[in-house]
C-alpha cells in the first residue's frame, strides 16, 4: 500500500526532486487520503504486524539505498512514534 502522507514538517526542496511531490500537491490532496506521519507509522506496523502473523517466517524489509536512507528514516520514525 503506498500513501501520502501530510508534509506537517519540513520538506526539503531536493525531496520533491526524487519522489516527484510537492508540499502544494500533497496538501490539496483530501485530509484522508494524506494521514500524518503518526498514521501512517501505526498503519505500517499494523501491516508488518498481519503479515507476520500469517507466515511463520520473518518479515525482510529492502531497500535499495536502505543503509544509507531508508532504514535510518525508519529507525528514526519508530523512535519518535512509538
């Protein structure tokens, strides 16, 4: 599942370079189809949360740029949500 998510900090110029989002676009979206970070993190780890509980083998997340980008995102997200 891929959503928006609402820009309720700051977004850096060079973002919008690589995801092809602007602050602008994603704010004229409707308020449900952009939930906040805080949203967006429960529904990720309620994701990785059913996945799990269907298989019995771990969940591996990758990512191209992942040690460099993604994961630091994600451990930083999981920090400051949890």
């Amino acid at each position: 599942m891929i959503s928006p998510i609402d820009p309720d900090f700051y977004f850096h110029p060079k973002a919008s370079q690589k995801n092809g989002w602007t602050k602008e676009a994603l704010m004229a979206l409707p308020e449900d189809q952009r939930p906040t970070m805080k949203v967006a993190w429960q529904r990720f780890l309620k994701w990785i949360e059913t996945i799990s509980d269907q298989k019995e083998t771990p969940v591996i997340l990758c990512a191209f740029n992942g040690f460099k980008f993604d994961f630091l995102l994600l451990t930083y997200h999981l920090n400051h949500y949890e």
